[in-house]
C-alpha cells in the first residue's frame, strides 16, 4: 500500500510541474496582436493586426483529423523541417479556418517576413499574408472539438443577429493551449465582420 501511495504521489507531482512549466511559458510566447473594441455579455468585437501565418490546407472538414495533420505539418516546419534545419518559436494561438476543406495556421514570429523565412521542406505549407480585421470573439474552455465548435459558432451567429450585428461566414477556431495543458484552457471561435 505505501508504494502505491508513493507512485501516487510522485504522478501528482509530475502532473503539477507539467502544468506550472506549461503556464509560465506560455506567457513568453509571441500572439496575434488584437485590441478589443467592445464587449457584449458572451462575446466581444476585436480589431487584429495585419499578421504573416504560416498555413496548410487540409482535406478534411472534421475538425480532429485536421487539427491533428495540420500542427504535425506545420510544428513540423518550425521544429527545423525546412532547408536551413532552422527553429522558429512557437505562437498562439494555433488557428484553423473552418471551411470544407479546412486551413490550419501558426502566427510568424515578427522578427520574420516572407522573404527571410526558410523554405519549408513540405511543399503544402504557404505563406499567408492576413490584412487587418475586425472580428467578433466568442470563448470556450476545455479542449475543442466539432460539437463544441457547432455549438459556439451558433451561439456567436445569434447573438450577432442580436444585436444587428454583420458578418461575413469566414469562421476560425483558435487554440491558446498546448495540448498537454489541462488547466485554464482557452478556445475560441471567432468571425470576420462586414465593413
């Protein structure tokens, strides 16, 4: 009985460590700069920078499937996969257009531009140039999945509707967690508005 206390123990030890380790980095990691315009009770309006993403179009519209090909490719560039064997650090959120062929994409780091990011041994990986934007925001937490995404996304689209509010169908799931963190996820969905 005592080692099996002793194994408990030490497992929640690793657990905390985990999770206190994924908390204090994510605070160092670079993202998509926005300015929140307004909020409403369960979303808010942001206005985001014009940004450079790395991204790879998908040929699934299932959200698991995808989301897990996409990070692999992409974690995969900027883990050295590219024809300088040169990182490039992590950023958040990861973003993944929702579409029926959807499109996973990094933020670049903004010591980077087109022309000074290596070139990606993945023929599939673009560049992406994203103008600045208006968009509404709505959060969820836990981990993100179809349902959770249908769900949240129609809950943005009514209360838009709500308050007279336009939109224009160009949907994006954001993910702010690595997927070993438990605490404190965040998830959102968010649209680009009209004007």
């Amino acid at each position: 009985m005592k080692y099996l206390y002793i194994f408990f123990g030490i497992l929640a030890v690793g657990f905390i460590a985990v999770q206190l380790f994924a908390m204090s980095t994510q605070k160092n990691i670079e993202t998509y700069p926005y300015k929140v315009e307004k909020e409403y009770e369960n979303f808010e309006v942001r206005t985001y920078e014009a940004s450079l993403f790395t991204s790879v179009k998908l040929n699934s519209s299932d959200y698991k499937s995808s989301s897990c090909n996409g990070f692999s490719i992409l974690a995969g560039y900027i883990f050295g996969d590219n024809k300088e064997n040169e990182k490039i650090a992590m950023t958040s959120p990861v973003a993944m257009q929702l579409e029926d062929s959807m499109t996973m994409m990094f933020l670049v780091p903004k010591k980077f531009n087109k022309e000074n990011l290596p070139e990606p041994n993945q023929k599939r990986i673009e560049f992406k140039e994203v103008p600045s934007k208006r968009v509404a925001a709505i959060e969820f937490g836990g981990w993100a999945d179809d349902e959770k995404i249908a769900t949240h996304k129609q809950e943005l689209i009514e209360a838009l509707k709500k308050q007279g509010i336009q939109h224009n169908g160009n949907f994006y799931s954001l993910g702010y967690n690595a997927p070993y963190e438990m605490i404190n996820r965040r998830n959102e969905v968010i649209v680009e508005l009209e004007g």
